[in-house]
C-alpha cells in the first residue's frame, strides 16, 4: 500500500506524519488509485432500440380490453351485440390478441371457438381487426376504426355476413380500465 501511494504522491512516504494525516492521505489515494469512484459508462456497448422497434404512443395505448358499445348511448337497455376483444400485443404496426367475449341478444358464443387474430395499426390511427372462427368463414367479426385516445370509433362493423350501422349513433370500442 505504501508503493502504491509514494507512486500517487511521487515520492516516499513520511512516518512521522501525524497518524489522521496519513489516514486521510491513504483514502484519498484509495478512493483514486483503486476506483471507488462511479465507474463512467461505455457509451459505445451502448445498445440502442432501433426505429423500428419503438412503441409509439398509439401502439402502447392499443394493449389493452376493448368493449363494443354506441355513442351516444341508447336511453334504454337494448339486447344488442355485447363484443369485448383484449389486444395482447402490438409490434411494428401488427396487433395480436383475441375475442374474449361475445353475446347476441340472448344468446352466448365460445370465445374459445374463435382464432387469435392479427390486426393491424395503420398511420397510428386507424385500427383493423379480423377475429374468424376457427371452424368455419360463417362467424366472421371486422371491427376497423379510428383511435382517439380511449375510443376507437369503428367505420366498419361485419358480424358474420351483416354489416351493421348504428342508425344515428356510432359504434365504437371503449378501452377499458
């Protein structure tokens, strides 16, 4: 240790130094010579998300349970089309997730008997989901609309061959919390 500091100081060490002296001496050396000091970070091992991969605003907002519903909403309780779908992920414009529940007046389908679907997020705005049945084409479902925020309001709602519209009101997929 002595070495070590006389090659720091640049020359020897004096014993007859008052002991405090030399102790603060020998931490200050150490704290120096032995780096006790934050270490600086290698900014070229730096690894860096490419463009391509980072999540925008709409992409992160899109994860998530969405639930079918009209605006403004009817005064009365109506036996309509109850649709919610859960978004699992989205990546590089791509939507993956699946219907998680659906019910038609007062009857109840299987989600399970329906695919994952793989959706797409275009301009960070416009929202497209296919959701088919595993089965058969007869139980298709397109829901494709703008994102605003917690709202994606659908220009195109298909369940199975209909097309439906929702008179005066809008449907739309409310996010929810």
């Amino acid at each position: 240790m002595l070495e070590v500091i006389e090659t720091y100081i640049g020359g020897p060490v004096r014993l007859s130094s008052t002991p405090s002296r030399l102790l603060g001496l020998v931490t200050l050396t150490a704290v120096g010579v032995l780096g006790c000091a934050r270490p600086k970070p290698d900014l070229e091992s730096e690894t860096r998300t490419p463009e391509s991969q980072r999540l925008s605003t709409a992409a992160v907002a899109l994860t998530g349970s969405w639930e079918l519903g009209l605006h403004p909403p009817p005064q009365r309780a109506t036996p309509g089309i109850r649709l919610t779908v859960t978004i699992d992920s989205v990546r590089d414009g791509n939507l993956h997730g699946r219907l998680t529940h659906l019910f038609a007046g007062n009857v109840g389908f299987d989600p399970s008997a329906y695919s994952p679907f793989h959706g797409a997020l275009e301009d960070d705005s416009i929202v497209h989901v296919p959701i088919s049945r595993a089965d058969t084409d007869a139980g298709r479902l397109v829901l494709r609309g703008h994102l605003v925020r917690d709202t994606i309001r659908l220009t195109t709602f298909v369940i199975g061959p209909d097309t439906l519209r929702g008179g005066t009101a809008r449907w739309i997929l409310v996010k929810r919390k």
